[in-house]
C-alpha cells in the first residue's frame, strides 16, 4: 500500500478545487450572457466577480505549491 504525504494531498485538493472554480466560472459567465432582467444581471456580475477572485487566489496556491 502506497502513502501520499500531506503536501501531495494538499496539491491535489489544490487542482482539484481549481478545476470546479474553472467550471463554476463558465457557468457564471454563461448565465451573464444569457440574462435579461436588470435584477439578475447584477446578481450575475457579482457572482463572476466573487468567482473570478476565488479562481485568482487558488492559482496563486497552486503557484506557491510549484504545481
């Protein structure tokens, strides 16, 4: 039986996150460009927004872990 130490562990929470963050962005960016009422709009801008930042910082990690 093989370990995984924590680190790899930890890097493959990393990619693993960062590849729902990815889908959860299209979907975002999806729904923008499909609405129309004003209300929604912004409910869509802050949710890519929200997103987009969590997506930047997750990357950072992944820098840092030298993924």
């Amino acid at each position: 039986m093989q370990y995984i130490t924590q680190a790899e562990y930890e890097k493959y929470l990393i990619l693993a996150d960062i590849q729902r963050t990815k889908q959860a962005l299209d979907n975002a960016y999806s729904n923008f460009q499909n609405v129309v009422d004003p209300d929604l709009i912004d409910c869509y801008i802050y949710e890519v927004k929200s997103v987009q930042q969590k997506y930047k910082y997750l990357l950072k990690r992944a820098k840092e872990l030298q993924l």
